[in-house]
C-alpha cells in the first residue's frame, strides 16, 4: 500500500474533497506540488486534462501535469512518476483503464510507496485501486442487479486484477447511478473480501491507520454475513472504519 490513497465516488461540484490528497502531496512538493494526472485518451483527453486541472486548482495551489495513455495502450509508470508529488488517475471506461495498469500492477504500488507518493482515484482511477477491481457489468448470472447503463460497455459483472492499494473492493457514483447493488453481488459471491461504494463528491481517505469519509456523500461498506449474504453500513463526512 502506498503512504495513502484518497478514493473519489465522482462528480465535481466539490473540489474540496481534493484537498486532503493536495496537503499530502504539498508534504513532498512544499506550496504548489506537482500533479500527475493519468488520462486514458479517448480522444478528448486534452479537453478532459483542463477539466481535472481547473478543479485541482479550485482545490488549493498545485502544478497539475497530463500523463496521456491511448486507448488500448499500457501506463509507464517509471517516467511518469519523475517529477511529481502525487498520482491522480482520473475517471472514463474503467476496463481500459485496468488494461492501461494491467503491466504494472506490482510495480506502481511499489513505486508509490518507495518515493512516498500519495494516490488519488476519481470513479474508474478509485475502482482500479482496489486489489480486485470491479470493472464493470451490470448482471450477476444473468440477473439485472444495477442500471444497464452503469455497465461500462459489459453485460457480467467482472473483478479484474488491480492495483492492490486498498484491501477493499470500490465501486462508484453508489447513490446516484444505483451502483451498490453490484458490490453487494461481487462481494455476496466471494469475488472480493469486502467492499466500499462512494458516492459523487466524496473521498475515502486510506493510510495504515483506517479509512475517513469527507465530503456531501456517504460511503456504504459492504461485508460479507454467510451464507451469501451480506451486511452494508453507511459511513457520512467526518466518520471512519477500520481497514479490516
């Protein structure tokens, strides 16, 4: 696990849930810390670059910094994180963003944590995070078990390898794009140990010690309780819950 890492449910009404990530990395880079900013480009990727670097701003003094991975292409992380204070992967079609981590993801963790680089995930970046990352699908054996249209071009539900940054499995946009139910499926199924959904405007802030809510969301933990079933606990700003 890196020194922390900061899970953003999407949305961006709330730049303010930036600003815990933007203090640590102000650790390493003093006043205005340098920003990755990982972008699979779809072919907005510059336009999509602005977007993320305008709210960073909002969120307090940082030197945002694009690193573009074409779609279908594989994130280097070596180069990338030259220079930087602190990774922020950003949001579109989660699986491509697996695919772009899928060569590195031992060697990014261990990188993160050597130069003491804190992580930040918005939607697909927050989903990759996890050591079994939920991707996508909007069916559990055939049954409808969130919105079709949150399925991120799969019918399944998958669980791909990630990068191993958080125990928990993440799912995103929980409130408002229905997606809780399909955590509560992987999770029933035994696909990941336990689970977190965040809503938009939200942030889960991980290190060694817990995890604490910020922001105008809530973040449902998702546990298994036998016999495939399952227990959800809502945690809202200022609360935490354990790493296990």
């Amino acid at each position: 696990m890196s020194s922390s890492a900061f899970l953003i449910g999407g949305g961006w009404d709330v730049p303010e849930v930036y600003e815990p990530f933007l203090r640590q990395a102000a650790v390493r880079g003093g006043d205005v810390p340098r920003i990755g900013c990982v972008i699979v480009d779809e072919g907005d990727g510059a336009e999509q670059f602005e977007r993320y670097a305008g709210v960073l701003r909002k969120a307090g003094p940082c030197s945002p910094v694009p690193s573009f991975v074409p779609l279908g292409g594989r994130f280097e992380p070596d180069g990338a994180l030259d220079g930087v204070d602190g990774l922020l992967v950003c949001g579109g079609l989660t699986p491509a963003y697996q695919e772009a981590f899928a060569e590195c993801l031992d060697r990014l963790p261990q990188l993160l944590s050597d130069r003491g680089l804190p992580y930040a995930g918005f939607s697909a970046g927050a989903a990759v995070a996890a050591r079994r990352a939920v991707v996508g699908g909007w069916l559990a054996d055939g049954v409808p078990v969130c919105p079709e249209d949150t399925a991120e071009d799969l019918e399944e539900i998958e669980v791909r390898s990630g990068l191993g940054l958080v125990p928990f499995a993440v799912d995103v946009h929980a409130a408002q794009w229905g997606t809780l139910g399909r955590l509560v499926a992987v999770v029933g199924r035994g696909e990941a140990p336990y689970g977190v959904a965040v809503d938009e405007n939200t942030v889960v802030e991980v290190d060694g010690e817990g995890c604490r809510v910020a922001g105008l969301g809530r973040v449902h933990v998702v546990r298994a309780a036998g016999e495939g079933g399952v227990a959800v606990r809502a945690y809202g700003t200022g609360e935490v819950f354990g790493l296990s």
